[in-house]
C-alpha cells in the first residue's frame, strides 16, 4: 500500500532545511520511500506513477489557429454599445421593403 506524507511531515521537512527548494525536497523524500519499499510492492508504485504522469501528459496545450487568432483580432474592434438590437424587426421591415411591391 503506498503512504502519502502529510502535511505536517511536508512542513517538518520544510523547516529543517530552509534554503533548498521544497519540491526537490518531495521529491528526495519520494525517492527515499522507493528505497525502502519491498521489490514485490514497487510494481503497484510504478502504476501509480504512470497514471499520475498520463494525467499531465494527456493535457492538450492549445495552439490557436489561424482562423482562431483573425476571429480573435476581429473581436478587438466590436464596441458595446447601448442601443439594443430588435434582430427580428429589422428583418421584418427590410422583408416588407423588399417584397412590398409584390402582388
């Protein structure tokens, strides 16, 4: 069964050494236990480690296409504005503009 450190161990570790980095810190310790560990319990770590890295391998750093950055720099020139549209209405009259003539 693997044990993780809590947050009182972290911070003990933290304390005796100021000056180095806390997660290389994590990380020694992390080594440490591996050390310890039975040969026959360290395949059930090795698991747990490659889920865990799957999990920030997987993620998808997203790449703006071009299409994505000319709607992006289109959106720079949209203003707000007070007036509020009535989409529908302007429809109907540009319709009845149009096809007024038709009978």
């Amino acid at each position: 069964m693997v044990y993780f450190m809590s947050v009182s161990v972290i911070i003990n570790i933290k304390k005796v050494e100021e000056g180095r980095d806390f997660m290389t810190l994590l990380k020694e310790k992390a080594v440490d236990m591996i050390r310890r560990m039975p040969e026959d319990k360290l395949y059930y770590v090795v698991q747990l480690l490659e889920s865990v890295e799957g999990l920030y391998e997987n993620t998808v750093i997203e790449t703006k296409t071009p299409e994505r950055r000319a709607l992006e720099d289109l959106q720079r020139f949209r203003k707000c504005s007070d007036v509020e549209i009535d989409y529908k209405a302007e429809l109907a009259k540009a319709r009845e503009e149009k096809y007024a003539n038709i009978d």
